[in-house]
C-alpha cells in the first residue's frame, strides 16, 4: 500500500495552494494530490471570464509542486482514520499522515434536464462549449454568479444567447434591486435576451439542439448552460463521522475534529473573525489563502485562517469587486459617484457593516476590510463616501 506524509484530496486551486503551503514549512515530506477530474491543477475563474475574451487556454494551468504526487481521474470512496488512510473507488487504499479534504463542490442540477445540458464547472465544460460555433444559440439557466458571467461572455464572443432565471433581476440574491433592473437593460442593450420572473420546468432533447421548456412556452437552443451554484462535497467527511454542516466544519487552524484530518476551499465551513460567524465561500481568493494556510497547518506552523475573502466579476464593460456578506436581503446603502457605473455599496446588519461590493472601483478591498472588522455602529447617513472613489 501507497503511503505519503500529506495526502490531499481535491486536485483544484484549494488543493494546489496546500502543496504549495506545506513546502514552505516541509520542503522534504511526500505529497500526493488525488484528482477526480483528468486534468492537473488549473485556475477556475478564467473559464467564465478571460478564456472567452483573447486569453489562451494555456494559460491557466497552475504550475507543479515540488516533489508532489499528482494522481488525476482518482476518486476517493471512504476514510478510515483509525488507519488513516483513503480508500479508492475500484480498489486500493493510501495511507496518510496529514490529510487534507479539498474536495470543492457538485453543480447544482436543473430539473428535468436531459443529457447534455452543461451544468458549468470545470474545463471539460469549458471546452464543450467553447466548441460551438459563434453565432448559434445558447440558452443559459440562471442569473446569479455564473449565468450573468456566462452570458456575458457568450455575447461578447457572437454567441445568440438567452438568459433565464425565476428572480425578477440578474444577481437577485446580491445587488440593490435597482441596480438589478439596470443589469437587465444593460444586458439587452448589450444582445441578450432576458427572461426574468421565468421558471424553467425541463429541458429536452430536438433534433441536434434543445428546448427549454417554460411558462411562456419553449426556447429552441443549440446548448444549454445551467449556472445554478454548488452543493459542497462533504459526503466524505460525514461518512467519516466529521462535523458537517453545508461544509466540512474546521476550526481557526482548518483542523476538522480528527486533528490529523484539514478541509480547505469550497468545500470548508469557517469561523471568520471580521464577521464573528461561520462562512462557506466558493471564490479564488478563499481557495487559495485557506489552501495554503492548511497546507502549513498540515505541516506543523502554528496559524490561524483570519482572512477576509473577497471575489469578483466582469460583466461586459462592468466589474465589482466584493468582500463580506453581500446579501440583498441586508439593508443597502449604494454610494454612486457615477450611477450604476462607479461607486460602493454598503450592506448593514444590526448598525454594522457585514458587505461591501465596489463597482467600478478596485484596490478599496482593504479599506472595505477594515470596515467590515469594525465595531460600529454605522448609519446608513454616515457611509456615503467613507469608502472614496
């Protein structure tokens, strides 16, 4: 039987920056990477964004790890930590000595969906798409994070596309709902069909291409693309009988309750100090801070995970930055200094900030930071320019 000092399982950016992370405190400990997907390490982001508007495919694998193990298209079936090791689907086990659980998330499905609809996630996906010529029709599902990315991108790159979502604007969930309804303007001045307060109820499909079923009847497509979110992948750390709740729960050192066992990335529930409440964060900033410092954790220094993570789009010519809850359901305060094209929005909570999205706007993300970290209490009255831009 295999056995490695640190086994990480998950081969995204999460699990790249652990192996990174334990370097620089083991610069000898063997690792070993263990990826479900068939490719090596790469960086996500660039699959909804700049890998549709001139940047190369190329440029978004991440570079190897020193004397590192990596094992892609591997599935891990169970841990037995009396024994510590992990066992693999279709036979074989590794032992470990740390073990690092970077298991990220599953795409949320649409219901009814027939064989081939894209739930995009990762650079097969990417790939498919980017397979169909310019100019055909994409029906994209969704109008938070990834559908308003998505769409974007398409138009940008002469696709036809069609934008659906059950909420009455794009980023419902996020933005102020007149920021919303501008989205939903901007994005058909900018060619996309937009279809808000629309359920889809299945998808079909017809002839080489697909319907898209909903109220108001059906939407002919070439592709469908869903962008729905993702559940976390914990199922191997409850059948391990570690703390789960939407995420492997981890302390301020990202250890689970088994001290020789670590989560980090997607897939980790956190204690965040700023915000004095546990978070569960799918961007890159988180995957790559949290991954190194489990990485280091893992490897005997003594740290704790206090950062702030922060994520941010491009949609057309518009970009946010954003740090914190931001959720429309706070109580919002949008500061422009040029509507809807510059400005900061702030999203309050019991008198304390809890979010701030920048739009427009960048490098302001340690002043949000240090917002977000403070006492209060704020008024809404006291906000406008405290952030300048």
């Amino acid at each position: 039987m295999a056995g490695f000092d640190y086994v990480v399982v998950g081969g995204g950016m999460a699990g790249h920056a652990a192996a990174q992370g334990i370097r620089l405190v083991d610069g000898a400990g063997s690792i070993a990477i263990l990826g479900d997907e068939p490719e090596r390490p790469y960086a996500r982001p660039p699959l909804s964004k700049a890998l549709w508007r001139g940047q190369e495919e190329g440029s978004i694998w991440l570079p190897e790890v020193a004397g590192t193990t990596l094992r892609t298209g591997v599935r891990v079936s169970a841990i037995d930590r009396a024994a510590h090791r992990v066992e693999l689907e279709g036979g074989g086990a590794i032992e470990y000595r740390k073990l690092l659980l970077a298991t990220g998330g599953t795409p949320r499905r649409l219901p009814g969906a027939a064989e081939g609809v894209i739930h995009f996630r990762t650079v097969a996906d990417f790939r498919r798409l980017r397979a169909l010529p310019a100019g055909r029709r994409v029906v994209v599902v969704g109008g938070g994070f990834i559908g308003s990315e998505v769409s974007s991108a398409l138009s940008d790159a002469g696709y036809r596309v069609t934008l659906v979502f059950p909420e009455e604007t794009i980023g419902a969930r996020t933005f102020p709902r007149d920021l919303g309804l501008h989205l939903n303007g901007y994005y058909g001045e900018h060619g996309v069909e937009v279809l808000p307060a629309t359920r889809v109820s299945g998808v079909e499909r017809r002839g080489d291409g697909f319907a898209v079923r909903t109220g108001g009847g059906e939407l002919p497509a070439d592709l469908v693309v869903a962008g729905l979110g993702i559940a976390p992948n914990d199922a191997l750390a409850r059948g391990a009988g570690l703390d789960v709740d939407d995420g492997i729960v981890v302390d301020a050192s990202l250890r689970t309750r088994d001290p020789d066992v670590f989560a980090a990335g997607d897939v980790a529930r956190f204690w965040n100090p700023a915000l004095g409440r546990l978070l569960r964060v799918e961007h890159e900033d988180n995957a790559n801070k949290m991954g190194e410092t489990a990485g280091r954790a893992m490897a005997g220094a003594d740290v704790v995970y206090g950062h702030l993570p922060f994520f941010y789009s491009d949609l057309f010519d518009l970009g946010y930055e954003a740090v914190g809850v931001v959720d429309a359901r706070l109580e919002t305060v949008a500061d422009w200094q040029e509507p809807f094209r510059r400005g900061v929005i702030y999203y309050l909570a019991d008198g304390r900030v809890r979010g701030v999205v920048t739009w427009g706007a960048f490098g302001k993300l340690d002043a949000a930071r240090a917002l977000v970290a403070e006492q209060g209490p704020h008024r809404a009255a006291d906000l406008r320019g405290r952030i300048p831009v």
